[in-house]
C-alpha cells in the first residue's frame, strides 16, 4: 500500500488524511482547512506531525469545502493531497488453530487497530486441525477507516481455538475520486458495533459470517 491522500466522505464533519507509505518512526506534516464563505478563522490553516499513517481530522462546520496538504519535514513545499474514496479491501492473514477449528458458514474476525478502532474481517469456510496453520484472504465488512491496515500485524485476534494475524496491508482500502472536496456521509459505511481488545477477540464462532 503505497498512497496517500483525503477522503472527506466520512460522516458529515470529519475528513480523513492518510500517508501509509512512510515508516511508523517517520513523521510527516500535515495541515487542513476549511473553504468558503465563513469567518475568517474557520479559514485558517490547522497543522500537526504524525508518525502515524492516518490522521482524522474535525470541522466545526458539516458539509464544507475542505483542502489538505502534506509535506515529509519542515524544510519541504507543501503538496496538495489527492482526493481519494473509502473501499472494502482485503488482506492475507495467517490462521493457526489452536484447538480443532471448524468453520463450514465462514466467520467474522475483530481486533483492535494501532491507529484506533476495530477492524473486522470476513473468512469463508475453514477447517484446521489443532497446530495446523494456512493463509487467507479475507474482505473487511465494509469502507471505514478502522479496516485500512496498513502494516503486517496491524490485525490480531487469539481465541481459545485460533490465532488470525494479517500478513499484508490491506489492499482496496482506497479508490481514486474526481468528486468535490465537502464533507459529508459514506453511502456505503453502515452501522457496526464490535467488541475486542487488545491481542484479543470474541471467538469467531459466536460472529456471523
């Protein structure tokens, strides 16, 4: 995964910049602002430095005119960030069965990821037997920031019967846009509700796939 950009089509207020081909103990500059019709602080330009790859940012204002911008270090112009769409991508994982792990419908597997949130991927139908391990691809339930993995081991979940760890960044997370730069609602996210915690998961069985 080697891009970077914005994607303001998230829930009305927020934007999300992202530059997931640095190193996480490399920082980057960002800054954003709004555009518009608006008083002039609303204007002015809200700058920060992330070692991470995702940076989520809030307006005060839903539904505007956004523009965003990214530079390596101090000493660099600034570069206008591509506009850019939320996608359901996909990952290879490594499943280890820890105990006999027989899943005929398929599953769902969570876990917490570094840059906040939970990420939930869907397997098809797998069997292993216990100590055996394969690698899978499997499609994040749908386009929302917490599925963009941008490292190896960004995704891990243990249960009792089996170990899922990805072992590729996600691919498809994002799409190209030629759409406005406004704020405003992914028509494809829908509502989720997940639980985990860290190196932990609810065993997939009890998730429909």
């Amino acid at each position: 995964m080697r891009v970077k950009g914005l994607v303001v089509k998230l829930d009305g207020n927020g934007a999300l910049l992202f530059h997931v081909e640095q190193q996480r103990t490399t920082n980057w500059c960002w800054r954003w602002r709004v555009t518009g019709p608006w008083p002039a602080p609303y204007l002015e330009w809200r700058e920060g430095v992330s070692a991470g790859p995702l940076v989520l940012v809030r307006s005060e204002i839903s539904a505007c005119l956004v523009e965003a911008q990214w530079r390596p270090d101090d000493s660099s112009e600034w570069s206008d960030l591509p506009l850019f769409e939320l996608a359901a991508g996909t990952a290879v994982f490594r499943v280890r069965a820890l105990a006999d792990f027989d899943q005929p419908q398929g599953f769902t597997a969570v876990s917490p990821v570094p840059h906040g949130g939970i990420a939930a991927y869907r397997f098809g139908p797998l069997s292993l037997a216990a100590g055996a391990e394969t690698e899978v691809t499997a499609s994040s339930d749908g386009p929302v920031p917490d599925n963009v993995l941008p490292c190896a081991g960004d995704f891990r979940a243990v249960t009792p019967s089996v170990e899922i760890e990805n072992i590729t960044p996600s691919t498809g997370s994002f799409v190209p846009s030629d759409g406005e730069r406004r704020l405003g609602p992914n028509p494809l996210a829908k509502p989720r509700q997940y639980f985990a915690i860290a190196g932990a998961s609810v065993d997939p069985a009890l998730l429909k796939p």
